[in-house]
C-alpha cells in the first residue's frame, strides 16, 4: 500500500465504461472516463491519486488495469448501481464525436471527499459539473495546495455559467479546447479568447486545437505548440485528458511553475495524447515506456523548431 | 528601368480590383489580386516581375503602388476591357469568404507569354487556371529555371483536375490551403494528404491552416509552424498569396532550396501574410520595413519553441 502522502496530484472526475465506433472500429464497454484517461498519463511522471466513483459493474480487470501503475485508488469508490455509460461515434474526420448514449448512473450520486490525511500539492479537476468541482474546491487547503487546474465542457458553460464562473475564479489554469473557448469567452478569435479567459480568474490558460496543437496563456506570455503528425488516428477518446494527464503530471514531477516549465508540460502532454489515439482506449497507453515519451519529444521538437 | 535579369523570381497570377466586407469595415474597389499580393510580399526579400493582365479602368494609382517596390511591371499587360473583378464577405470568424460577385472581364482573354530574355530562376504560378499554367510551364527552359511553384483553388481541383494533375506532375511545389488539401488528396488527415500530393508529383508540398498556421513537406521531412497570434484580423484578403511571395522570395534571396531554408522561408512567409491581415488590402504591407519583419520573426521564435 502506497502512502497517501506518496500522491502529490490528485484528480476528481469520472471513471467510465465506454462503446466507441470509429471508421477504423467498433469496440463496446471498453475503460475510459477522464479521471481514468487522465490518472494513467499523468502516472508516466508522478504518482497520483484517483477520486472518482464506480457501480457494481465495474469489471475487477478494469481496476487492475490502473493498478498497473503509480496510481492510488483507495477513493475510487464503489456505489450500489452501474457506472457511468458513454455511447459515442466519430465521423471519417475524427474530429467531432456524436454523443449516441449518457447513462450517469452512480455518477448521480458523487459526492467526492478529500480525507484530511490527503491534501496534494496538485489538484486536476477534470470534467463533471461544476457544482461538484466547487465542492472539492472547498475542501482544499490553500495555499498547501499550490496549484489547481480544471477542465469543463459545451454542456456545463451553456447549463451552469453561474457556477462555473465560481470554479473559474479559483482555479490557477483552466484547459478547454477551441469550441469550448469561443463559447466561454463569446469571443471567435482564439488568442483573445484566451485572454478574456484569463481574467474571468485563471492565471494560466491552455487552448487545445486537437490536430493543430494547443495554445498557452501564462500570465502576460503567450506560446503556440503544433500537435504531433499522426497519420492513423484511431480512437480520439481520451486524448483531450491524457494531454491534461501528461501536462499536470510533469508540472508535479518538476515542481517549477514558471513558463518555461509549463511549455515543456505542454509538449509532454501532446505527446502522451499523440500515443493515446494510436489505439483504442487505454490500449496503446498500457504497453507505452517513458524512453518512447523521450524519442517522440526529441523528434517532435525537430519537426517544429526553425 | 530595370534591368529584367535582374528579376530572379516571376509570377504568373491576377491583378485584380476588389470589394471587400470584414466585421470591421467595407471597402470598395480595392487594389487585389493573386498576383499582385504576392510580388508586393516577395519583394521584401527578391526583385520580382509580375505577368498578369489588366483592363482599361485599371487605375494608375495602383500601378504606381507596385512601382513603389522593386517589381517588374513590362508585362502587366493593358488589354481592351475591364480588370478582373472580385466581391466578397467574411463571416465573423474571418475563416471563410462568401464570393459575392465575379467578373473575369479581360482575364478571358490572357495569354501569359515569357519573352527570351526573360528565364526566371524562381517560378511561381498563382492560383488561375491550370491550362494557363501549363502554358506557362511550356515556356518554361528547365534546369535553368530551377524551381517553380504553383497555387491552386476548389474551383479547379474539381473543374479540371486532368489539367491540374499535368500542373502537379511539372512543379517543384505546391501550396494549397487544408480545404483545398483535404479536396485533392481525397483524405481528411492533413499529414497524409500532404503525403499524398506529393506522390502526384511535387517534392515539397506546403499546406497553409490559417489561424492554425502551415504544414511543410519536403521530400521525406516534415515541418509544422504554429500562426502567428493575431488578436485583430481585419481582412484576410491577400494572407495565402503574400504567404506564398513571403516564401519565394525568401527562398530567391537565399538561393538556397534545403530543408533548413524551407523551414526559415515558411516563418517568413507567415510573418509578411501577419501584417497583411492587420489592415485592408495591401494598406499594411505598404508601411511595412524589414526590420519589423525581423523583429516579429525574433518574436514567433520565443512564441513556439521549447
């Protein structure tokens, strides 16, 4: 059993059973969930602790699966009913996913508490309603907890502005992707977009442009990151959370909060997403080394530096 | 006058008069054009001479505009009729134009000829009909013309594609935005259909994103360069073409055609097509001096890389 205090970041969102067709494939009841996607990225680079909820359902192989790694599940919680359903399909462009099915089940149910032996230095909080996101907010000690970010969608910004407007006031970063930015800044320019994100709280803002990379607002500075050329996209799920996954993970690893470390966590995060896709779920991921990781950075920085 | 030896790079391509409609203003016959945009930003780095045709209201003022720069204007041909005439909206997110209203008037009736004495190192055919390039490429003394380029369009990837394919199949390099990548390639991933172009004929294959930035691919490599960020797009009118000049010249200047000088000459073609946008027109690139050319460029270096 790893010590809690073993887990300097912690993330709280779903864990999932998805059914996901895309033009290279159909698979059903695969793992997934963002709290899931994001715990196993960000495991390439620090330990991390898992706060989520599952049914009764959840298959034990499943569990093991996180268990592979340096994650801490003594929060993944189990509750008396199913777990969290997605359906989804993507188009030939892989760039818009059909919701076909949501099934909340247990996740009706999520209250998430932080135990006060459990008190990470970083804090992810990845996409759920923003009403539970203000819950775990609170119970944060700051400024102990140096650095929270947090994700949120489409449905949230337009279903619980008021509430979301709280969580991103005291969050420290916030990471959407384009579609998610023109809604939440009313704005169709991205780069002020970004900025009229940052003063609704977060110091630091990322964009993610899915496969034409991501955009970063720290403070006054600003950086542009090309995605890593992949020519078979094969799952997109999850690669939205393992970008985050990886970006949160190698902030805690180096415990520097300066731009030039929130650069290089950018990079690690496109990367561990850029293998993400190369297969369905979590499968590319579970066979993924850190000396891979490495390879494709050295690559990638020759294929955008001039 | 100019000696036409001393015109290393030529284009072939449109002078046209142009109606525009951004978010931030309208304005009536304006100085456009394929062409026109794309020898005012090669000159920066290159003398340039221009091969186009124009009718008899074509104004002298805008003459006067181009004899502002080292651009070889001999064979800006006057014929009997009116210049090429373009009417066009953007929507508010400034991605895509609305042709309003086209008037091809004297551009029917061109013949673009290259005289003896005039054997340009640097070829670029902007976007006009793939038949009128083909003449041109017929006129065309190879090796010691050493590299040509040309530009494309929807109109004539699906209008005449048997022409365009012996276009592709004599160039060095093609530019062409992703719409236009995607249409060619019949394939919606960007990386393949790089890769796919180039399979039908030119080496390097430029794919241009807009606010996304470009793509290079040449020979086996590949290049990704993020946009430059620009909170105030005004009008877009002009961004591919002065890209592209941006691009030849740079290469011209630098007589240089490895991997490393592509590399350079895309950044500095995104830098010219940056200022473009900042107003109507060719109003910006008019007050332009190289040394805010370098000056942004030294900036785009600290903004992508890591």
């Amino acid at each position: 059993m790893t010590n809690p205090s073993q887990y300097p970041l912690m993330v709280v969102g779903t864990v999932a059973i998805d059914s996901v067709e895309t033009p290279f494939g159909k698979r059903d009841r695969v793992f997934g969930g963002s709290a899931s996607y994001f715990s196993y990225a960000a495991s390439f680079f620090s330990p991390v602790e898992l706060i989520a909820v599952v049914g009764e359902d959840f298959p034990a192989e499943y569990r093991k699966i996180l268990e592979e790694r340096p994650i801490g599940l003594e929060h993944l919680t189990v509750c008396p009913g199913k777990t969290f359903y997605w359906k989804g399909k993507y188009e030939s462009d892989l760039n818009t996913a059909h919701t076909l099915d949501t099934q909340l089940n247990v996740l009706l149910e999520f209250k998430p508490k932080l135990q006060a032996n459990r008190e990470p230095e970083y804090l992810f909080l990845a996409n759920i309603d923003p009403t539970l996101q203000l819950e775990v907010l609170n119970q944060v000690k700051r400024p102990k907890c140096k650095f929270v970010a947090c994700d949120t969608m489409n449905f949230w910004i337009e279903g619980k502005p008021g509430e979301l407007a709280k969580v991103l006031k005291r969050v420290d970063m916030v990471v959407v992707n384009d579609g998610e930015a023109r809604l939440l800044a009313k704005e169709a320019n991205l780069i002020k977009a970004g900025r009229k994100i940052q003063n609704l709280g977060p110091g630091t803002v990322i964009i993610k442009k899915g496969e034409h990379g991501a955009l970063l607002f720290h403070e006054e500075r600003f950086f542009s990151l090309p995605a890593y050329p992949l020519e078979d996209v094969f799952d997109p799920t999850g690669a939205g959370d393992t970008f985050a996954g990886g970006v949160m993970g190698y902030l805690t690893k180096t415990g520097d909060l300066d731009f030039d470390h929130f650069k290089q966590a950018l990079a690690h995060g496109a990367i561990v997403a850029s293998f993400t896709v190369e297969n369905f779920g979590l499968d590319r991921l579970r066979t993924l080394r850190n000396s891979e990781i490495e390879e494709r950075l050295n690559h990638f920085k020759e294929l955008c530096h001039f």
